[in-house]
C-alpha cells in the first residue's frame, strides 16, 4: 500500500488540498515506520549518556567515521589505563580490553584518577552542566524550630473539689450551675448533718460545765470545750463558725460549706436536696489564673527539648497573637502509636483570654551547640525550679511555689553564653549529605587541583537541626562539601566501578540494587579490588599497627559474645585509638589511598561504637566493622594472628566439610522463615540448628586448621545463643544476620560442600542502610530482612563459589 493510500478523505474542500495530500502522506509514513522511528530514538539517547559518561572519565567519545561502530574506538588500548569496564554493566573489570561476558559491548579505559579511591575529575564544562555548588563546612549555632500542635488543658494542681466532710442533706446549694466564678471564702451549700448537730451540742455542754466547774489547784482541769472546738473543725466548720455556736449558746441545724479555693467551678456533681455521704464531691473548682498546654512532640524533634525552655504558641481564637509558656514535664514514656511523647507547657492566664480545650500550634526555638546541647544564653548563671519552670532566679533559693531549692539551669542540659567558639558545633547543610543510614556520604572538593576534583568520603552525621546535619566525624572546618550536583557525581564514580553511595565496596555491586522481580547472578561479575595484588608488602612498624588494629576488633568481638555493653564501647574506643596510630604515610601512591580508605572506614565504626546502647545496635555495628576488617585483610593480606597469611590453605578432611554442610538446612529454614514474617516458624528451626553444630565431631582437624575452627566455634555458640533468647523478629533478625556472616566465614576458611549450588546475597538497605548478607539455594531473592515488605530488595546476587581444597590434600573430597 502505497502511503498516499492510508490518507483520510475529510471532504471535498481538502481532497484536491496539495498541502493536504502532502500531510497525510507524512502522517501514513510515521504510522508505517514509527517502530524504527523508537528506535532510532533509544540509540540516540544512549550515545548521549555514553558521551557524559565518556567527559566524566576525561575520554574522548567513540568515533563513527568510515563506517565504524560506536564501539570501535574501545578497542584501542589507552597506556594510561589499568582497569577496563563495560559502560552498562560497571560490576565487570578486567586488566585488558576485550567484550562484556553480558551484554557483549565492548569494554572501555577507565584511567584512575590521581588522588585517591573515591575522587572524580571532571572538565570545567562538565561541571558547570552539572551546576555543582559547594560551601564550606563550618562551626556555627544553627536553630532547629520544634512544631508541635495540642490543645489547652487545666492545672491539674490548680484543681479543688469541694466535698461533704461530713454525712448529711444538701438543704440549699448557693452555686447552682457550672461556669460560676467563686472566690475563696465564698459560700457554696447549706448542709443538715445529725453528725455536726451533736458536735455543737458537745461543745455548748463543754463550755457550759467549765463555766460553772469550781477552780482547785491540786486538780488539773480538762478542757472539753477545746476538744470540742477542734472537732468542729476538722467536720469543717470555721472559726468564726465556732465562736457563733459558743456565742449563742445552742446548735444550728443547718451549717454552710465555704469554697476552700477561689475559681471557676466547672462541675456541679450534686443537687438541693441529695443525701450525701462523708467525701462525695459536691463541685470542682478551677483556678484558671495558670493553664496548662498539652502537646505532642515527635520522637525525632526529642533531642531539642529542654525542662524549663520558652514555648511560642498561638491560637485560633487570636489569630496573629503569639503567647509564651515554659516546658514543665516531658513525659518519659512514647506513644507507640503516634510514636510522639507528651510535653507539657505551663502557661500563665491572668486576663482569662486562654481557656480550656482551645487548640494551639506551637514552636519551640533551640539553638544547638556542640554535641548536640541546646544553648540559652538567658538562662546564664541562673537558678530554676525543678518543679515550676516559671520560677527562674538570679541566685541560689527555694522556689516560690513549692518550696523546693532551686538548681542551676546548666544541670538541666543548658549550654550558656560561653566567650569562645568552642560551643558551636561543625555543621554541613542538609542537601550536602547522601545518606545510608546513621552515616553519609559527601563530596569534598580537592583544592589546588588542576581540574576540578571532587573525593567521595563517608562521615558520621549527628542529629539534624532545621537544614544542618551536625557532624561527628569526617569533615573538618573550611572543606568545600558539594551541595548541589553531588549524585551526579555519585553516579560518576559508580561507572567507573569505584566506591560510592550505591556501591560502598565498588564494582557496582550488581549494579545498584533491586526492590521488585528476581535478581539474577551477575554472569562472571567480579568485585572490586582496590590493588592489582591481593597481598602488599607493607613496612614491619605499619604491619604491626595493622595487627593492633585487628586486635581491637577481636576485642569487640569477644565483648558482644559477653553481651557487655560497657565492654563493647570501650573496645571501639580501643579501635579509634588504634586507627588514630596507623602511619599512613609510610605508603604511597595506590597503596596509601587504599589504606586510607579502610582507615576512614574503620574511624567511622569507632565513632558509631562509642554510642552503642542496645546489643542489637551493637550486632548492626559489628557486621560493617567486620566486613571493613576481613576486606582490609584480604587487601593487605593481613591474618588473625598476625603470623599467617590470611589466604593460607588449611587442611579440611572431606568429612569435616560434610559435618559442615549439615549447617544449610536449618540455616535456610529460618532464611525462608524471616522472609515470611513467621517469628515462630524461624525460632523453632533453631533448635536444628543448635543440633547440627553440637553434632559437629572436630577431632580429624589439627594444627592451625583445629586453631581456626576453635575461634569459630566460640562465635557459633556466642551467635547460637542470641538466636535462642531472641523474643521478637527484629531480635531474630538481627541475630541472623550474625550466623550468615558466619556462615560465610566458614565458607571462605573451610569450605561447605555442594556451595557451588546456593548463592550468596546482600542487602544494602538492611539495619538501618548497614546492609547484610544471606544465603539461598536458589537466586530467586526472598529477603530475610525485610520479609514482604521488601522481599526482593537485594543488590548482590552471586553463586556461592566453592574453596578449593589445598594441593596436597588426599580426602578425595567430592565436588558434587
């Protein structure tokens, strides 16, 4: 069919149309072609990614020319490269040019940047398409505004019930509706009492026969009319009361309550005529002169708020007027529903403009100094109630309320007006920062550099306050940070299979990770190596402190067996100081950026671990600082001991290997478990897994290979025995993460059988963006960590490769 053919006659008036006729031809053209027409689209597209992705490295693009492919132009060997990888699959790395074992493209140079691990070098052009900005880091106080909205509420201690003291019939009440403003001494209810009638007969009869009784000095008399007159009084009769019954000589049948407080009375709970009993409240009486606010403050917004800080809020009855009131109680208990915490505010009300269940939104105003204190420098020198926050003084006294001392106001968690800038803490702004957790990652600008250059560094971030994240470890003040174009650098660095926010070990990981359909194992994919060789020649005085490095995470290890929090904090105190004495200097080039890298690494889990306060934080914390350990070993081929190797092959019999692999079973019943969300199912499968370990007979190892499986054997029953007490599916998580990473150890020291056959997996968003590992028998991903929520989130799918048995082993071990 011709495409004149396809062409729609819309009348006369347009079918001898030349322009018409011309337009549909075109239109039948796209319709006819519009297949290759997206194509051609697509492939341009992509060439425009490959030309950024080729600036960013410094390369120049593919040529075209004489017919040539854009893949052409790979192939000619750049002498300045050392690693080649493939553009849409940046996981694949090789020491030489040749194709992708994936897609079949060629693979491309990626030349290593001068200044370390993480640092990309871009154009000038490049960066200004990319707009990145950057803005040093700096001490300073920065404000973080707390929004909190509740409604107004009454003193509680401000309330007063008026009650029956004694058994009677309310004859008369005076106040017979609610809102009534009394005043203290005011008269409430008329009340006829058999109880108080014969009280006053007791007293007129007392007085009455001490009148008339004849003094004598050798006869103490007893004063019944005084016993008599404080009876009364605590039936609740005044003393002007008492002295009117003595004065008249007779009892009154009826006898009046007076308000004990003045106020509003907000409840009658009687009426004229009801029989009450001693203690039945007849009112409550309200002062309204003190309110107080109920609000609700997140749990995040927790760190800013302070005893006795200075509320703003406003109302809907006064639009634009703001009120003040000071943080009196905040409760120590969270909503788990809401998962908010109740602040109460004490609030003064003189004019009577507040009132009760009026709906207020609030702000508080924190100024933030360093460690996260909040700074008031009004409260300098101060003396505060701890009972009534309003009750602020210039010296030492008792608070005017409730007679309690008064205490400093820096006991409260105050920072004062200090004269130095030592206060102000180090800050970056929000948008300046990738999280991953507890931790960032940022990009410095390099300064001097002949291009720009940016270095990808990973920090540890301390709580936000409005648009700044305080810092506690990994920047220092006057370093540019980038706060705009900073994933677009990220990305960068991600291509040229180098660490990033997505690829923390480099290598892309499988490129990025996945949270739908099923994640297959990367054909041939390799992970990053930051050397050429696995194992470095280093200077014996840098080797020794390596090993003293070491040391302090076995120490880690060991306390988080004893379950010692204490003992845990202090042995990453220990590893900071330890990574605080590596002399990186003594290496250069390659091998000093590497160790840097695990030296960052390893300061950033120092820092985390100070602050440990659950054993599920310190289990999270651990799994990163012994995956940075065993990479740090393996890179600088460093062993436990200090005397080995750590890749020495050790003699495994092929029957230990079995025992083994009498592990998996059990071990997946609680994966599949987890991943269901079946804390029951997952807890009953640990029994069968203490059977299998306890089932383990090591008497055919020896030498180094019975030293190894004794320090894993402690790590199993440590690991064992948190699993067993686990009582929730966070704890059983947490717990499992343990035993697959030391499952994987197992694997990497002894060798499991028939690996070959299940698959190795990571999740990088696992506790808290952490990450974890699993295993599978299948590359199907069901994330134990996550259960259905995010069940096939996972950014590494491998096959689990299998040790190889030492040359000289004679076991005939069976590779299945």
């Amino acid at each position: 069919m011709r495409p004149s053919d396809t062409s729609t006659d819309n009348g006369p008036s347009r079918a001898n149309n030349p322009k018409s006729k011309s337009m549909n031809r075109i239109n039948a053209f796209f319709q006819q072609h519009r297949g290759k027409l997206w194509i051609a689209q697509a492939v341009g597209l992509l060439l425009l990614g490959l030309l950024v992705g080729f600036s960013l490295r410094g390369d120049s693009p593919p040529s075209v020319a004489n017919g040539e492919d854009g893949h052409a132009a790979h192939n000619a060997p750049e002498k300045a490269a050392e690693i080649w990888t493939c553009s849409m699959h940046p996981q694949i790395r090789r020491d030489g040019p040749g194709k992708c074992p994936i897609c079949g493209m060629d693979l491309v140079a990626v030349k290593k940047s001068a200044s370390g691990v993480r640092t990309i070098s871009i154009s000038p052009n490049v960066m200004k398409l990319m707009n990145v900005q950057t803005v040093p880091v700096t001490h300073r106080y920065v404000t973080a505004n707390v929004r909190m909205v509740g409604k107004v509420d009454y003193d509680e201690t401000r309330l007063a019930h008026i009650t029956a003291w004694v058994s009677g019939r309310l004859d008369r009440l005076f106040v017979d509706f609610t809102g009534v403003e009394v005043n203290q001494g005011d008269h409430m209810v008329s009340i006829y009492s058999e109880e108080l009638y014969t009280a006053q007969e007791e007293l007129i009869s007392a007085t009455q026969s001490a009148a008339q009784r004849p003094s004598s000095r050798f006869i103490e008399p007893i004063d019944l009319a005084g016993s008599a007159r404080e009876k009364l009084r605590l039936l609740g009769i005044t003393e002007k009361q008492i002295q009117e019954i003595e004065q008249r000589g007779k009892p009154n049948d009826h006898i009046t309550i007076y308000a004990p407080v003045g106020g509003i009375v907000i409840q009658k709970l009687r009426q004229e005529g009801d029989r009450v009993r001693t203690g039945d409240r007849i009112y409550t009486v309200a002062d309204l002169t003190q309110l107080w606010v109920q609000m609700d403050a997140y749990e995040s917004d927790l760190a800013w708020l302070r005893y006795g800080q200075d509320v703003e809020f406003s109302t809907e009855a006064y639009p634009g007027e703001v009120f003040h009131g000071r943080i009196a109680f905040i409760d120590p208990i969270l909503n788990e529903a809401t998962r908010t915490v109740k602040v109460r505010v004490n609030v003064a009300n003189t004019d009577g403009r507040l009132k009760p269940e009026m709906f207020v939104r609030a702000i508080v105003r924190s100024q933030i100094a360093a460690g996260g204190r909040v700074l008031d420098a009004s409260l300098a020198g101060k003396w505060i109630s701890p009972m009534h926050p309003e009750i602020v003084k210039d010296e030492p006294g008792n608070c005017d309320i409730c007679g309690m001392p008064l205490v400093r106001a820096e006991t409260l968690g105050y920072v004062t007006a200090e004269p130095s800038d030592t206060a102000k803490p180090l800050v970056i702004p929000v948008s300046a920062a990738l999280l991953t957790g507890t931790r960032a990652i940022v990009y410095v600008q390099i300064p001097n550099a002949e291009e720009p250059t940016y270095e990808g560094r990973e920090i540890v971030l301390g709580p936000r306050a409005g648009d700044y994240y305080l810092v506690k470890s990994g920047l220092k003040e006057g370093e540019l940070v980038v706060t705009n174009g900073n994933f677009k650098l990220d990305s960068a660095l991600q291509i040229s299979a180098k660490p990033s926010m997505m690829t923390p070990e480099g290598g892309g990981g499988g490129g990025g990770h996945n949270h739908g359909g099923e994640s297959k194992p990367t054909a041939d994919g390799e992970p990053m190596k930051m050397a050429e060789n696995a194992r470095m020649s280093l200077p014996p005085e840098l080797e020794k402190q390596l090993h003293q490095v070491l040391g302090s995470v076995s120490s880690i290890g060991d306390a988080i067996e004893e379950a010692e929090l204490d003992a845990i904090r202090n042995a990453y105190l220990q590893l900071g100081t330890a990574v605080s004495l590596l002399k990186t200097e003594q290496l250069s080039g390659d091998m000093r950026g590497q160790l840097d890298e695990f030296a960052m690494l390893l300061r950033n889990d120092a820092v985390e671990g100070k602050g440990i306060n659950t054993l599920q934080n310190a289990d999270r914390i651990f799994l990163v600082t012994k995956r940075h350990t065993e990479r740090l070993q393996q890179m600088f081929g460093l062993s436990h001991g200090g005397h080995q190797p750590a890749e020495q092959s050790l003699d495994v019999p092929a029957e230990f290997r079995d025992q083994l692999g009498q592990l998996v079973r059990p071990y997946l019943t609680i994966a599949d478990a987890l991943a269901a969300d079946d804390p029951n199912s997952a807890s009953a499968a640990v029994p069968l897994l203490q059977q299998s370990v306890s089932s383990i007979n090591a008497q055919s190892l020896s030498g180094k290979t019975m030293e190894r499986w004794n320090v894993e054997m402690k790590s199993l029953s440590a690991i064992l025995a948190r699993l067993s007490k686990a009582t929730d599916i966070d704890a059983l998580r947490s717990a499992f993460a343990l035993m697959s990473d030391e499952l994987l150890t197992l694997q990497r020291t002894f060798g499991l059988p028939n690996s070959d056959q299940l698959f190795e997996l990571h999740c990088p968003m696992a506790f808290d963006g952490r990450g974890a590992s699993w295993i599978q028998i299948d590359d199907a991903v069901r994330n134990p960590y996550y259960g259905p929520s995010m069940l096939k989130c996972a950014d590494k799918v491998e096959p689990l490769s299998e040790k190889q048995p030492p040359a000289d082993e004679h076991s005939g071990h069976n590779r299945g």
